[in-house]
C-alpha cells in the first residue's frame, strides 16, 4: 500500500481544534473525537494539511502505534531538522533540531543529570517545595488558583533544582516549557480527575483519595489520554522511500506527523482505549515521544506531578473546583495543552 496523493483541498486541515484565526483553541482537556476514530480505523496513514503560522503543507498522519514508534525510533529515515515547514517551533539549534551523531553528542552531555536515578535524588527537595506550597496556598484561606497559587511556583523552584549548568545546556524554550508542562498536566489531570466518576466513586478524584496506592498508575494513564503534549508537534521528513509496520509505504520527501494521541488510542496496543482504566498494566503510551528523542524531561516531570497529586490528595482531600468545569479556560496554542486557571475551594 502505498500513501496516494491527495490534492490539498480534500485532505484534513491539522490540528484538529484550529479555528479560522489559525489559533488551535483545544476546548477543554479531552482530546479532539478524530483521535480515537482515526487510530481504529483501517487507514494506517491519513492525508492531512498541515497549517502552521498560516502556511500551508500537505502532509500524512501517522496513527498507529507501530508506525509511530518507527518514524520516532528511526532518525536515519525520518528527519526532524529537515521538517521545519510542518513544524510549530522553531527548533534550529535545539537538540530537537539535531539528527545523527550530533543529536547524540548533544543529549549525552545531559543525559546523566535526568536519569532515573539521578531525579529520584531530587525527590525530597521536590517533595520540600510542595509542602511549602500547600503551606502558602492553604494561608490563603479556602479559596485559590491552582495553577497561580501552586502549580507554577511550585515547578518553577523545582526547575531551579537542576543544576545551572543544565539550564544552559537545554534550549531554553524547553526549560521554560518543562516548567509550563508539569504545571499544565497539574492543572489538567486536576479537572480530569475532578469530572469524571471511576469505579464506585463520583469522581476518580475520590476513588484515588479512598486508593493512593494506584496514584502512580493512574498518572500514567492520565498522561496517555490527556497528555499536554498537543497538535502533534513532532513532524518528520521522510528521507528515502520506506515501509512502515503497518505495511504503507512512504516517498522520500513526504512529511508525515506520527500523532502520539491517536497512537495513545490504538485498540491493537490498548484495549477499550477510550477507558480510563488506572489498573492498565502495561500502558507504553507516547506522550513522551519514543526513540533517539525520547523526552529527556520525562522522569523528572512525571515525579513532579506525582508528588503534587499526591500531597494534594492526602492533605487537602475535599480540594475542589470552585466554579463549574464547562467554565474552565483552556490555553489557546499550539503546543502545550492546560487550563489558563483553575479555581478551586476546600
Ligand atoms: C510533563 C510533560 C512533558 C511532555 C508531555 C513532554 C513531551 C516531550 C516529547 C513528546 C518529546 C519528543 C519530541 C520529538 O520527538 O520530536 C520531548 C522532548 C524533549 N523534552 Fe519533554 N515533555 C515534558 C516535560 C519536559 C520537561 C520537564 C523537560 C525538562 C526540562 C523536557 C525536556 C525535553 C527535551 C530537552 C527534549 C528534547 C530531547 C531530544 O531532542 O533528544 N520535557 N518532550
């Protein structure tokens, strides 16, 4: 099978939640309805046009998670740096930017500050500044913003925690969007948590009070249905004529944007995909991204929001949105997926 050219007026318009000012304004944290439909289906491989700042690019969705692994597993046929037209940031000079062995000099010189092991050394500062932000937001009485009050400040001292030199090092676009990101998934997995129900319990945010024991699982299921990663921002361009798993083949030349969010819905990977299930075991979702640009970020951000959840489950239980959730705003964008504020009482 092959990936057939379609003319740029019958292919989807990408990302799905831009609106005619080509701002993408997600309404709220699920993601578009296409994502799960697409991922199902029997097309591997959608057309798509690409619109970034107004320009146009016809390009394929990769939807299966077979596929998208391989496009962000193979760096050799699938090149990020050579994809600027189809890409919403500019990566020049950004690891992100880089292919080949001076993508892997570049990560290697960062790499050990963000293993594993080296973040879960940070975990008693990160745990610290958590609690001294719950002091602070608690002060303030049974009122607050979320993401004002606790969520920003707290990941903005703990990004402080990483060496300086490191900050150097990483495009600082991504500092301030490692930042941005934990503080964003905070706030999303809050309002998730809050709206929907989950096993005998009103809400999953009072199952997981009655079960903290599943609080990491559930984050990890809650990072592959509402991941802040958003409109696929990983565009690729296809250097020599390949075959993917799933058996399309692709042109050199062709861009293609393997999308996570419908690779985090294939029912061949994931059973009842749609189900928020904090038992999934396992769960290789790929809102990290996968392969030789694996988020260098994951470990780190992941423990933030899970030390944050955590203490706010134990501690503040009856924490809660203070206005209805239809009347959350959501950030408008195109990269990081989160609520502008959230309100909340206790
Ligand atoms: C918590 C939410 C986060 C999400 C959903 C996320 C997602 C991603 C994804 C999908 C990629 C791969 C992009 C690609 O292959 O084109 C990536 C790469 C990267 N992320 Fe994150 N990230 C998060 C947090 C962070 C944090 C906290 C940091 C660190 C300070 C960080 C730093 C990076 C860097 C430096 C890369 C580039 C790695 C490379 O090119 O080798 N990210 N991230």
């Amino acid at each position: 099978m092959t990936a057939a050219s379609h003319p740029v007026d019958t292919r989807l318009r990408h990302p799905f939640y831009l609106h005619d000012d080509g701002i993408n304004r997600p309404a709220g944290p699920d993601k578009h309805w296409r994502y799960g439909r697409l991922a199902a289906e029997s097309d591997p491989v959608v057309p798509i046009v690409r619109e970034v700042a107004g320009e146009l690019t016809p390009a394929y969705l990769i939807c299966r998670h077979a596929d998208v692994r391989e496009v962000l597993r193979r760096q050799d046929v699938f090149s990020r740096a050579e994809a600027g037209s189809a890409d919403p940031v500019d990566i020049a000079g950004t690891m992100l930017g880089m292919d080949g062995p001076e993508h892997a000099q570049a990560r290697d010189s960062i790499e050990d500050f963000f293993t594993p092991a080296a973040v879960a050394r940070l975990s008693d500062r990160i745990e610290a500044e958590a609690e001294a932000r719950l002091a602070v937001l608690t002060a303030r009485g049974g009122r607050a913003d979320l993401i004002a009050d606790f969520a920003l400040p707290f990941a903005l001292h703990t990004i402080g925690d990483l060496p300086a030199d490191i900050q150097v090092k990483l495009p600082i676009s991504l500092v301030v969007g490692g930042r941005e990101t934990a503080a964003s998934s905070i706030g999303t997995f809050f309002h998730v948590l809050h709206t929907r129900p989950y096993g005998d319990h009103p809400t999953a945010w009072a199952h997981l009070v009655a079960h903290p024991e599943q609080v990491d699982r559930a984050i990890t299921e809650l990072e592959r249905l509402h991941s802040t990663g958003n409109a696929d921002a990983m565009p690729r361009r296809v250097r020599a004529d390949v075959r993917l798993p799933s058996g399309v083949s692709l042109r050199k030349g062709d861009i293609v944007v393997p999308s996570p969010d419908a690779a985090n819905r294939d029912p061949r990977v994931f059973p009842d995909p749609e189900r928020m299930d904090f038992g999934r075991d396992p769960n290789p979702h790929l809102s990290f991204g996968y392969g030789p640009h694996y988020c260098v970020g994951a470990h780190w951000g992941a423990l933030q929001v899970r030390v944050a959840l955590r203490l706010l489950l134990r501690e503040l239980p009856g924490l809660r949105l203070a206005v209805p959730p239809e009347q959350v705003r959501w950030k408008a964008g195109q990269l990081i997926l989160g609520p502008e504020a959230l309100p909340v009482r206790w």
